[in-house]
C-alpha cells in the first residue's frame, strides 16, 4: 500500500471527525497499528483539533477532555487485535469527542458574538436616543434666545395687562413689535384653560371700542414658557385675552375677558 497517498486522502480526517462508517473506522485503525505514519499523521489531526478546540472554548473545564475520555472508555469499549482495551477506546473515539468540544467551542462563540451584537445595536439606540435628547434641547435653547432677543429689543413696548372680574389674579404682559408687527404674549399668568377652550387675544382700539382677533394661545398647556408669538399690524390702543371654544370666537366674550391692559398705560 502507499502510504503517502492514503494520508493525502483525507480519510484521516475524516476518521478523525468521526465521518467514517464503522468498517472504515476498523481499516484506519488495522492501517494505524501497521503503519506508524499513519498513526502519526492520525495524532497530529487531533492534536491540531484539540489546539483550535481549546482557543475556541476558553470556558471549557480544564479535565473536560479527561471526563470524555473516561466516559467514552466506560460506554463503548473497543479492543482491536494487538492493542489494550483502554488505549484503543480512547484511540479510536478521540476524534469524535474532538468534533463534540469543537462544535460546542463554535456554539459557545457564536453566542458570545451574538450577546455582543445585541449590546452594540443597544448601545447605538441609546446613543442615538441621547443624541435626539441633546438636539431637541438645543433647539429649545435657541428659541428660547430669539425669544429674548425678540423682547429685549428696542423697539418692543410693553404693555401690562391685569385680571378683570372673572379672574381678578391673573395678568400677562405683551410685548409689541410695532416695526415688525408682531406681539409676543407672556401669558404665564393666566390658568390653564378648561377642556374644549383656549385663550385668545384681541388687538382693540378705544373710541369707539373695536376688538380684532390676533391670534389663540393654543396648546397652552405643552408650552412651558407661556410664550406665544403672533402677528399684529394693527394700529393697536389696547390688549385684551378672553376664554373662547376652541376655534376660536368672531367677536369676544367680554363676560369671559381675563386680562386687558393699554398701550402707553
């Protein structure tokens, strides 16, 4: 027989991974015990397979492959003529209980790859959740400063508005851009309003009494700032804030008129 042609078969490996039918286990072994090549080669395969085993599965008990051995040479003995009982079991199945701890190392590492890969897609949601966070608060930031730069300017007049009778306590302030026609109400003073109502704002002039919607102070409760923009071109004498439907009103509800102040007073 040429040995170094039936090395470079494969069988040998296959032997070892425990691929081989059982009579061509028994002819690698009769070839093992004839040839000390072949033996050679044999334990070469496994030697490599226990080092890629070991790598793989730094979690595996130190006397693991003592424990298989035992186990393997208590359950399936196996006495080929000319060898020991023992040495021959632990042999022939060596490349078996190789195959076992390697697919239980590739088991185990997938595992870890696969917890470390739910980390990092947690980690990124986290990072991209924190990053919305800083975004949304930077752009708060910034309204919040136009804001003031709008009320600190110098053309804004501000007119105080106080509580009327239906609600003596409450008072906002509008600050009145008459260059850019626009007012801002502080309206931080006033309650929030009752389901199915909202404040809104008149532009009024005196003589004779002429009330003009400028705008509602809708979604009043989500505004933390109480502060609400609005337009007026209008040749303003007065503000006035009354409680409407939603919606709205045409004209205001002067038995529901909250706060009201003069321009100049």
């Amino acid at each position: 027989m040429d040995v170094k042609e039936y090395i470079a078969s494969g069988k040998l490996e296959l032997y070892v991974a425990g691929a081989l039918s059982t009579e061509e286990n028994l002819e690698v072994q009769h070839y093992a015990i004839q040839y000390p090549e072949i033996r050679n080669e044999i334990e070469a395969i496994e030697r490599a397979i226990l080092a890629v085993t070991e790598a793989a599965s730094p979690k595996m008990p130190s006397d693991g492959f003592t424990k298989i051995k035992a186990r393997i040479d208590d359950i399936i003995p196996f006495t080929p003529e000319g060898t020991s009982s023992k040495g021959t079991s632990w042999g022939s199945y060596l490349g078996w209980a190789a195959s076992v701890l390697l697919a239980v190392g590739l088991f185990w590492m997938y595992t870890e790859n696969s917890k470390l890969q739910s980390e990092i897609e947690l980690t990124n949601k986290e990072k991209q959740s924190l990053e919305d966070i800083l975004s949304d608060t930077q752009e708060e930031i910034t309204y919040k400063e136009s804001l003031l730069e709008d009320i600190r300017d110098q053309n804004v007049t501000v007119i105080a508005l106080g509580g009327q009778t239906v609600s003596p306590s409450s008072y906002a302030k509008a600050y009145w851009n008459k260059e850019e026609s626009k007012v801002i109400i502080d309206a931080k003073g006033l309650p929030e309003p009752p389901e199915g109502f909202t404040y809104q704002v008149w532009s009024l002039k005196l003589n004779p009494l002429t009330p003009t919607s400028i705008g509602l102070l809708d979604d009043f409760a989500s505004v933390d700032t109480k502060l609400f923009t609005l337009e007026n071109a209008n040749e303003s004498e007065a503000f006035g804030i009354t409680l409407e439907p939603e919606g709205g009103s045409e004209t205001p509800t002067l038995e529901q008129l909250y706060t009201l102040g003069a321009v100049g007073s």
